[in-house]
C-alpha cells in the first residue's frame, strides 16, 4: 500500500494550524499583540500565571524563549514586571494598562476567526473537532514525555 505523507492528519493539522496562526496575526497585529503571545495574555488576564516559569508551563514552552518573549512584550508596553513579595529573587508579570483595555477586542476578534473558519460546521461538529484535537495533544504531551524520559 503506497501511503501519502500529505494526506496524514499531521500534515492537515499543520496546515490548520499555520492558517489559523495566519489569520489569527493578521487580526492581532492591529491591536498591538502578536498570535505568540496569546497564552501569556490569557494566562496573565485569567490569572493562572504570573511568573515567568509558570507562564512557561502554562504555554508549554521553554524557559530562554519565554525570557525572549517576556523582554519583548515588556519593551512593547503590554506587561509590567513586579518584585515578588515572596521571593526577592524573582518577580511577578503583569499586563499593562493598555494591554488589558485591548484584550476584549483581540479576543473577540479571535472568537470571530474561529466562527468564519468553522463555517459549514455544526456546534455538535466544533465540540466534536475540539474534543478530539484535545486527545491528540495528550497524546504527544504523552509521547513527548515517555521520550524524553528515555533519553536521560
């Protein structure tokens, strides 16, 4: 059986995913955001993070190009850097001001992006479509961590 690399779910996933980052940019960029930094802004908006190794885990990245990012977003105005009331090593990160006023709009934007690209779908479909989209990345979450594992 001849099988086709670009007919895998991998590949339509990717794809997926590369238009959606596309489309997702192209809604952001006006609003000062960048589609990179949507975990750190809604882990810092929601409050589920505020350190920039909890944001790190949160965003399931690794810590340099956390600090990368964290610089830049802190350059750009859309977080504030704190001390750490309990540690005076570290600090805690904040959204600014003017990123907190902007963030109902990129998301708002964001939600209106996923509605056009999942038009022709039914809601039962899109939960179906997330629902399975959650179980492959536990899946590699799982994969991921078996290998690296065995590599130590």
């Amino acid at each position: 059986m001849d099988e086709d690399v670009l007919s895998t779910p991998g590949h339509f996933i990717s794809l997926a995913a590369r238009g959606f980052a596309r489309l997702s940019e192209s809604r952001l960029k006006p609003l000062g955001f960048g589609v990179g930094q949507l975990p750190v802004l809604v882990a810092l908006q929601n409050g589920k993070a505020s350190t920039q190794r909890d944001l790190a885990r949160f965003a399931r990245v690794e810590q340099p190009p956390m600090a990368q990012m964290l610089a830049r977003m802190e350059r750009d105005g859309l977080i504030r850097r704190t001390p750490d009331p309990d540690d005076g090593r570290s600090s805690r990160i904040v959204l600014a001001k003017a990123a907190e006023e902007r963030m109902p709009e990129a998301i708002a934007a964001l939600f209106e992006g996923n509605k056009e690209a999942l038009t022709g779908f039914t809601d039962a479909e899109a939960e179906q479509l997330v629902d399975l989209l959650k179980r492959l990345i536990e899946n590699l979450d799982q994969i991921a961590s078996t290998e690296s594992s065995a590599q130590l």
